[in-house]
C-alpha cells in the first residue's frame, strides 16, 4: 500500500528514552514521512545540569532520537553523539548533550538546534520536543505523599513498592505548534514503549495533546511494555498499561495495542528479577484497542523490542 501513495505515510512517534529509541531505528528504514515528539520532563544525570546551568530544554531524550534517526554513512558521528565522558570537568556529560547545549546558545533557538544536529547527523524527518516550555514532573504516591523530578520517579528513592495513584506537571507546558500540527496530520500515532510515568505519560500531559490526539484521524498504537519497572509499574499486566494510557488520552483512542508474548530466558531474566522487574502477561482480552500479540523480543542483549519486528507490524497498519 505504501509504494500506491504519491505521498510517504506520515507516522508520529510519541515517547523518550530507549523505547523510542527502538521504534524510531526500525521505521526509518521505511518509505514514511517519520516525526519523533519527545517528552520534556528528563532531569537527571547530564541532562539534569545542563538544565540547571544553562536553562536549556532536555537534551537527553532528543539525542537519542537523533542518534536512531541518523542515515549517516559515518557510523563515527552517531558514536560521538553518544558518547559519555569518564573522567574531569565533563564526567557522565554526553557529547551529544553538550553539542546541543552549544548549538541552542549560537542558534538561540532549541528547535534550530536539534534541526541544525539533524542534518550533521543525516536525519531524515523530523524531532520535535512535545513543549517548549520548562516543564516538570511529579508523581502523587497511593499514601498520598508526593515525589517531585522525573529522575526521583525513574529511580524511586521513596519505598518503590508504593503505586503511582498519579503524574503532573508543575509548571504546565502547552503544546509545541509543530508537534500538535504533526499529530492532527498523522495517518499513524504510535505511543511507547517506554518508562510509563516518565517516558509516555508525560507527553499526554501536556496541554493540548489530549486533544489533537482526539482530533486527528490517524490510527493510533501502543506498544506495551515487555517487562515492568520496579517504583512504576509493579505488578502490571498488559490490561493495566492499556488503562493507564487511556486514563490519560481518553477512553477507546486507541486501536491496536502491540505486545510481546515471548518470554525471556531465565538467564536473560536474572538481571531484571534483582531489580524488582517482571515479565509483562496479558490477564485480560480487551475488545478495544485490538492487541497484536506475538514476539517482538530481541534476540540476545537487553530485554527490549526488536526494532525490524516492531517496524513491520507498524507499517503492515497504515
């Protein structure tokens, strides 16, 4: 059907972190108009000084994003974007954040930045940051007690057996104009994977994405998670990412919901037991959003979705 269009299918990525990160590296391969909207709300590590220092938006998610979009024959570039400083002044800082910092002080500009770090990095399409504004992220806990900053969520330095009752922001961000123009032009909306409450979350707090999501015409997909995170998602089966999504997009805006029905080996799945992750399993069978069930598990490594997998079952929906 794609090759039958005079136009490319535009798809939206809705996410952050190494979930979109995923996603982003399968589609790209792909003959489609690909805009990555990414969350606003990282504070931690490099990230969270240069906030500090510099006021800058969050470098971190939108590096990723470059990095996974890149069609560079100079696999070097991608390399340096990535890489970490060990020692000195610039320890735990990624050269990709700091070269971002760099272009946002001579373009004066976040988005120039980003676009101006696309072309070094061969980028085709588009990253955009979901708000321009400087957001940050809270979660209230079932006690009632609060947790402010996105890296005290990612990692819980409260008691992590506590649930999430719910996220905010404070302060609020409206909307970024291009991303909300991208989503009501989508054919296709893709959220996930990703840290629930800090990586996809966020993005559906933003004013006015609630409602351009509502808007636009495309179909819209989750892809869920393949294991749950230890201060976020404990317990979690497939039905209650899906809930939780749609708490916050509203109800039945989803169509389809992707999830991995491969288990792990016990080996692979060591690491995670320690960190208090499980394996995630379908409890309920939901008539909406319609579930894709199959493998989409990574062959050896970390235990994530294998980008190809993912990619062509996301293009087998437009």
């Amino acid at each position: 059907m794609i090759q039958e269009n005079k136009r490319q299918p535009k798809i939206v990525v809705i996410g952050g972190g190494t979930g979109a990160f995923g996603v982003l590296t399968g589609l790209k391969n792909y003959p489609v108009d690909l805009t990555a909207v990414i969350s606003m709300a990282d504070d931690g590590g490099s990230t969270g000084v240069l906030r500090e220092e510099f006021g800058i938006l969050p470098p971190g998610d939108i590096r990723r994003a470059l990095v996974a979009m890149s069609h560079s024959d100079n696999q070097l570039m991608a390399e340096l974007f990535n890489y970490r400083f060990g020692q000195g002044g610039l320890k735990d800082h990624n050269f990709g954040n700091i070269m971002l910092t760099a272009l946002e002080r001579m373009t004066g500009n976040f988005e120039m930045a980003v676009e101006r770090a696309g072309h070094v990095l061969g980028v085709k399409g588009s990253i955009l940051p979901v708000t321009l504004d400087n957001v940050r992220l809270a979660a209230e806990l079932e006690d009632g007690s609060v947790v402010n900053g996105e890296s005290n969520i990612d990692v819980p330095r409260h008691d992590g057996s506590k649930k999430i009752k719910k996220v905010f922001l404070k302060p609020e961000g409206k909307i970024n104009p291009r991303a909300k123009k991208a989503v009501l032009e989508a054919d296709l909306i893709v959220f996930g994977p990703g840290d629930l409450y800090t990586s996809v979350v966020p993005n559906l707090l933003i004013k006015g994405m609630r409602e351009a999501v509502s808007r636009s015409k495309a179909t819209k997909v989750y892809i869920i998670n393949i294991m749950t995170k230890w201060g976020e998602t404990n317990g979690f089966a497939a039905d209650n990412f899906i809930n939780t999504i749609e708490m916050y997009l509203g109800k039945s805006k989803l169509d389809y919901a992707i999830l991995n029905t491969k288990k792990p080996s016990i080996a692979r799945l060591k690491k995670y037991e320690k960190e208090g992750a499980e394996f995630v399993e379908t409890k309920a069978i939901m008539k909406k959003p319609t579930l894709i069930m199959g493998n989409f598990l990574r062959s050896s490594g970390f235990v994530r979705h294998d980008p190809d997998s993912l990619a062509k079952t996301i293009i087998s929906l437009i």
